[in-house]
C-alpha cells in the first residue's frame, strides 16, 4: 500500500463523494491512489453503512413539493430520517425536491414502485440506492415515507 496519498487527491475524492475525510483517505490508500477504484470503495461503504443503519427509528424529515412548469401536474414527498439536523441538510432537502420531480415524471403507483424506478437524473442507480447513498454518506437511516402525484383533471 502506498503511505504518499496526496491531500489534493483526498480532497478531489471528497468532493466526488461527499464522504469523510478518513473515509477518503483509507480507500485512496487501499485502491493505492486510484481515484475511481476509491470512488467505488467510499460508495459500497456508504451502502453497507445505510444497510446497517435500517432498523432505527426514522422520527423526523422533511415534506418536499414539486410543480411541474406547466402547473399541470404536481407533487408532495415525505421524507424521513432520524434527526432535525439531518432534515434541515442541504444535501437531505435537495433529494426530498428530486424525488418528488421523479414522482411528477414517472407517476409511480406507491412508494415502493417508486423505490425500484431508474432515479430520472442518474439512470445508472435506481431511486433507493440514490437514497441509501445519502444515507450512508451522512450516517442516518433515511426512508421514502409517503408520496402524493397530482394531475389536473383527474380523480
């Protein structure tokens, strides 16, 4: 293993990644500085440290709305996670606005068709693995609780 991971390289990976700083560090010396080999290690982590956050109690969140520019159709997602100061994080807010776009783009039927769709902006993962990401990364058990679409017109 290489000891000579540079800060540069730490930080680049932090930024890709959003994880922490040790985090970045330890993957960086075990992919032996490859930045993308790194990349993959930080991101399983994260998705083995959601899986081992799953059965704690989800108390708090966040209730994110989404209109579509037509005004045609619209949106309201619920969003949990454990504590305020996660459901007031930029990053747990800015999920809860893009899964309720989803919701409005692909009109899921309930909460767990919705969980298994293609994530709109990323069709390489699907709409629960963008939320176990950030439940990993930030270290809190995070659940799609409730989901609402509305058309005009319809009943």
């Amino acid at each position: 293993m290489s000891n000579k991971i540079s800060a540069s390289d730490v930080k680049k990976l932090r930024e890709l990644t959003g994880a922490r700083i040790l985090d970045c560090k330890k993957a960086l010396e075990k992919s032996n500085g490859d930045i993308k080999k790194a990349q993959q290690h930080v991101e399983e982590k994260g998705l083995a440290r959601a899986e081992k956050s799953a059965d704690r109690e989800t108390k708090v969140g966040y209730i994110a709305s989404y209109v579509h520019t037509t005004g045609m159709m619209a949106s309201m997602v619920e969003l949990l996670c454990e504590t305020d100061f996660v459901a007031k994080n930029e990053d747990f807010r800015k999920m809860a606005n893009n899964i309720a776009m989803q919701v409005v783009a692909m009109n899921p039927k309930d909460v767990n068709e919705l969980l298994s769709q293609d994530y709109i902006r990323d069709p390489e993962i699907t709409v629960e693995t963008l939320v176990k990401k950030l439940s990993g990364k930030i270290g809190e058990k995070m659940v799609v609780n409730r989901i609402i679409r509305f058309e005009v017109g319809e009943k």
